[in-house]
C-alpha cells in the first residue's frame, strides 16, 4: 500500500470517523486480501491501528490453480501470521482466529468444506442482477424475474444455477475461502459451534461490540 493510497483512504476514513463522532454509529473496514495487496497488511493494520478503526479481513485467493505459485501461498500465509501476531498484540481485528487459521491451512492444503451459495445464501450485483456466487463465471438473473415455485419453495433458476457450478467446479470450495461464504455454510450446518467458535470470539477479540456500519475496500 503506497503512501499515497493511505494518505486518500486516511481522508475518507477522517470523514467517517468525524461521523461516528459526531452520530454516534461504530465502523469498520473490511480489507479483501488478494495478491495485489497482500504484502501490505502490516502498514495497513498499524495505519487503523494509530486511528481506532477495526478490521475485518476477507481472504480472497485465485479461483484457478496455476495462478497461485509457492511463493504466492509463502506471502498468503506470512500476512496470515502477521494479521494473528497483531490480534494478540491487541489490534483491533474483527475476523475470528478460527476463520484465519483455517485460510492458512487452506490455502495449502486445498481441504473441500461444503458451500452452501445457491441454497444458504445468494449474491445480488449492484444492478439488481442475482447470482449464486460472485466468483465463479455463471450468469446472472435480473431480480424482477426471479419466481419462488409455490408448491415445493424452489428458485429453479438458483437450482440450475446451483447444478452448473456442481457440473463446472465441482470443487471450487478447494480453492476460495471468503469469509461470508464460509461462515454462513459453517452455521448451517454447525449453528452451535458457530456460537462458539465464530461469536464468542468475535466479541473476545473485538472493542467492537455490534457494527451497524461498515465500508469495503
Ligand atoms: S466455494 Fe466460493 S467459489 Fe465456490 S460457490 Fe462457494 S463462494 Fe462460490
């Protein structure tokens, strides 16, 4: 992260925390860790740090194989262990230890967990168009028509769209960990040790105790 990205990000984030200040609502930043900005958590995190702002991390990694060479999952899992070194010093982080120690695991052992996009949880883009996953390259459906099948409470377009990726990437959770996507097929099917092993540690590690806004990078 350059100089200059922080000094442009330090001026929006002034605004927002003047906000806070002034209205009283909490903020946090989500960072999406991918290789264009991997090598820069630690200057990030100092930067919220120095301004109180907490952190939550998305950890984003290439969909196809050959695009992730040794020395990608080596910075992959340096930043990891920065993020978790700076957690127990205190930083204020709102991503669980669990969620980041299983991204470094994962990251090289490609370990399959089951994803439940399409059936759990679906995208919607910005122009209205709904998806069940923004990573993959499945076309997407304009909201207005999307119709809930009465008799058996099916989206058939979420299904098809769902037996596509089954048929296309068969095992495309080997190769992404977003957190939202992760955490929310985790509850599914673990709702009690989501509790445990998501909330409890949330509220442990975090000074904040219930976001109501949030900006993305
Ligand atoms: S594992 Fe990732 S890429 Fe695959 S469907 Fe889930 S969110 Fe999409």
């Amino acid at each position: 992260m350059s100089k200059k990205d922080i000094s442009h990000l330090g001026q929006k984030l002034d605004f927002l925390i003047e906000g806070k200040n002034k209205y009283g609502f909490e903020i946090f930043i989500s960072y999406v860790l991918s290789m264009e900005n991997v090598d820069y958590v630690e200057k990030f995190l100092e930067f919220m740090n120095d301004k109180k702002v907490p952190v939550n991390f998305i950890i984003k990694y290439p969909i196809h194989d050959e695009l992730l060479t040794e020395r990608d999952i080596n910075r992959y899992t340096k930043a990891i262990d920065t993020i978790l070194y700076k957690m127990e010093e205190g930083y204020n982080v709102i991503s669980t230890k669990y969620y980041l120690k299983f991204a470094k695991r994962h990251i090289r052992e490609k370990n399959l967990w089951k994803c439940y996009a399409g059936s759990a949880f679906f995208v919607v883009d910005i122009d209205g168009k709904v998806g069940i996953c923004d990573r993959l390259e499945l076309e997407r459906m304009n909201y207005l028509d999307i119709t809930i099948d009465k008799l058996n409470g099916k989206n058939f377009y979420l299904v098809a769209q769902k037996g596509r990726q089954i048929q296309e990437y068969p095992d495309c959770s080997k190769r992404c960990l977003i957190s939202c996507a992760f955490e929310t097929s985790y509850f599914v099917e673990h709702p009690l040790r989501f509790v445990q092993k998501f909330i409890m540690d949330i509220l442990k590690n975090t000074k904040l105790f219930r976001p109501v806004q949030s900006s993305i990078l």
